[in-house]
C-alpha cells in the first residue's frame, strides 16, 4: 500500500497473507511490514491512515483473521494508538538467509489488530 502527494510517494506499508501456528491452532493473519513514512511527511498522520487502510485490506479483502506485526519497543505506543494489541509470546520463524534455521524470540514486541476475528478476552 503506497501513499503520495502531488504523484511523490510519503508512505508504505507492506501487506503479506500468512498461515501460523497458535497453541494446536492455524490461523490466517496478514503480515504488516515495511510501515515507512517520508521523513519530511512524519507528524502529518500519514502512518496512522496507513496502518488504518492496512487494518480494513486485511480484514476486508484478505480475509485475514488477524494483523500481525513485530517492531522496536519504541515504535509500541504509535500501533496500540491505532487499535493494535500487544502480545506476549515466544516466536519461531524461518531464517530467510537459509530457509532451514530456526530463529526463536520472546523479547521482541508483537502486536496484533482484530480482522475477521476480533480479541477474545
């Protein structure tokens, strides 16, 4: 998802359909990645309207049941402002330098948002 002004790119986020493993559980979520606004368009909401027509894609045209999305600490606080939730668990992926390593982390933010499904408290 791109956003520009007068023909200029000032923003994207990208959007990947994914299947992972919750618990015994499969569940379709859309990867959130590469969020970057122009650093001359930061401060102008660019990222907020972003990360919302992410959040309507992925749950209206993805058929995703969940956001999903890691970032740095500090960046926390701009994606719960928008609706997502953190969560605390240990993550296990695919190195994609050699597609057989698996990397585990349980320090690293990770933050969902509702798609199909919403939170179940």
């Amino acid at each position: 998802m791109i956003a520009s002004c007068d023909g200029v790119i000032v923003g994207h986020v990208g959007m990947q359909k994914r299947t992972i493993t919750v618990g015994q559980n499969d569940v379709i979520v859309a990867g959130i990645g590469g969020v970057l606004v122009h650093t001359h368009w930061r401060r102008h909401g660019i990222g907020a309207q972003l990360i919302r027509a992410a959040q309507i894609t992925l749950r209206d045209k993805m058929a995703a049941e969940f956001g999903y999305l890691g970032c740095r600490p500090s960046i926390v606080g701009f994606y719960e402002a928008a609706g997502w939730r953190r969560v605390h668990a240990t993550e296990r992926s695919t190195s994609r330098l050699d597609r057989t390593t698996i990397l585990t982390t349980s320090d690293d933010p990770i933050l969902i948002c509702p798609g199909t499904r919403d939170f179940i408290e």
